[in-house]
DNA sequence: TATTGTTATACTCTATAACTATA
DNA sequence: TATAGTTATAGAGTATAACAATA
C-alpha cells in the first residue's frame, strides 16, 4: 500500500476537506458555502457587484441574485453609488458581519485541530510555502491578494 | 501593508484557488466540479449509493440524482448487486475513465505552474505536511485515505 | 422492521440572453 | 454606443420527506 500522495492529490484532497469543513460550519448558521465566502469578501470591501463578480468568478447576473438572496435574509445591503448612478455597492449589515465572524470562528477552530499534529515549525513553515505560492500566483495573475477596497 | 497571511487564510484562499482551477479544467469539457470529482472517485473504485454518499458528503438522493445525470452523459454505469438486490454499484464507462483523464492532465499542469515559484525542497516540503496533516486527520475520522474499493 | 435506492418537491446556484437606466 | 445592473429562463445541485423493493 502507496502511503504517499502526489502534490496535486495532497492539494486536492486538502481543498476538498478545508471546502468541506467550511460548508459544514457555515451549515450550522444555516448559510451556503457562497454566501459565507461572499460575507467574507465584504467584511473588508464595499464592491460594485461587477467587482464581485469578479472576485467571485461569476457572472454579474449570478452575483445579482447572490446579492438578493443575501439581502433578503438581512446579511447585506445595495447602498447606491453617488458617482455612478448604475451602479451600486454592496455592503454587510451588522447582523451580516456577526454572521461571518461566527462561521470564522468556528472554522479557524477547525483548522487549528487540522495542524495540531504537525510540530509547530512546520506548520509555520506550511502557512509560508503556501503564501508564496499564492502571493506569487497572484503576482502572475495581475491581482492584489491584499486588497482593502477602501479606493 | 501586512504582507503575510495566516495559517487559516492561507489555506482557505490555496483551496478556493485550486477549486477553481478544478473547476474551470472540468469546463473545458462541459462537466461540473462535482461530476468531476465523482469521476475521480470511481476511477479506483465500483461503491454503492450509500457508499458515494458518505465519500461525497451528500444524501443519498442527492447522490442519485449526481449518477442518473453522469449515467444520462455516459459517463458512469449502474451495475445491479448480486449481493444485495436492493444495491447497486456505480461503475465509471470508457468515456468517463477518458473525461476524467482529460481533465486530470490539464489540472496537473495547473498544479505544475503553481508551485513551480517555490524552491523544489520547498515543493517537496509542501507535499509532505499536506500529507501528514491529511493522513492524521483521516485516521482520526476512521477513513481510509487510500481506500480502493475493491472490497 | 430496517435498509437501499428512487421519486416528488422546493430551494439555491449558475449562465445566457434580453432588458432598463445611465454614461 | 457602451456600461452597470436586473430579470426571464433553463438547468444543475442539494436536502427533506415519502415511497417501493428487498433484507
């Protein structure tokens, strides 16, 4: 028996389970995993919805109806842009902003119980390796893995 | 500007990153992530309804909708038990075994590309935590993480 | 009675195309 | 004309509940 994974299996198989991890937490708050991911953008961005779309990878019409159904719980708001009068942002209410901060919390416990086996050192260097791919990809792919959207 | 990323961030962002690689491989070929991932199940393994479910994380009648749309594709075939006249197993066709093939090549290079910024010990470093964190969180769920199925 | 799988139903999520309002 | 966003439509994906067949 092959005790080993290759880098793409190992990088599978951890996507799926943090994936999975998360759509467990955020089903206890009665939340997708899209909509949890979608809270997650806001809580440092008010974006037009081309923007989310955009980060999100869908289509803006996929992301208008995200947007809806996540109004219509109360967990965000269409505010209306003054410069543009198309367009609009969208911005987490208080009870949106509790909503992600419970899911988070919950799940950051997930993954710390996830890392515990292996010895510090290497978790940290995990943590590093996996930032400079994603800074580095990032880098190639023209986007900003640090954006605020406060512009 | 903080330019690093925690343990928990960075995991999460890797695996909405390799998600969507995932999913846009399976795009090229018309097929979803979780028709794609279906295929990758049964490519070492003949499992019942039950058993997919509990891999996929999905009710059973979730699960039997997946099949009845991959069966419609010809991607995977249902094979009545001998056993057990109530079950039947699911059975990836020619044409599923070379969609997933297909697919599988393309993410590897997307793999490739990822992680060619990083050191190749630093690569190998990578591989082998992701490795150690998912066999101890396999072992402490009860999964065989190199189950074949061919029980 | 319990289990395996399917079906009916309802909802979320998604894309395409057509539309409205504004630029 | 072009762009921002919405709506109409169709289909995939999902869970719950009820069901048929088999154990």
């Amino acid at each position: 028996m092959a005790n080993e994974l290759t880098s793409t299996d190992a990088l599978v198989q951890a996507s799926f389970l943090i994936q999975g991890m998360l759509e467990r937490r955020a089903g206890e708050h009665d939340i997708s995993l899209i909509q949890t991911r979608l809270l997650g953008i806001l809580r440092d961005r008010t974006p037009t919805i081309n923007e989310l779309a955009q980060v999100l990878g869908l289509d803006k019409s996929s992301t208008s109806g995200l947007v809806d159904r996540a109004q219509r719980r109360g967990l965000v708001r269409r505010v209306p842009s003054q410069l543009d009068r198309r367009s609009v942002r969208v911005r987490l209410t208080d009870a949106g902003r509790e909503q992600v901060q419970a899911v988070a919390a919950g799940f950051a416990g997930d993954i710390a119980t996830m890392l515990e086996p292996l010895a510090a050192e290497d978790r940290a260097a995990l943590t590093r390796y996996l930032s400079e791919m994603l800074v580095a990809h990032a880098a190639a792919h023209g986007l900003d893995l640090f954006a605020t959207g406060t512009a």
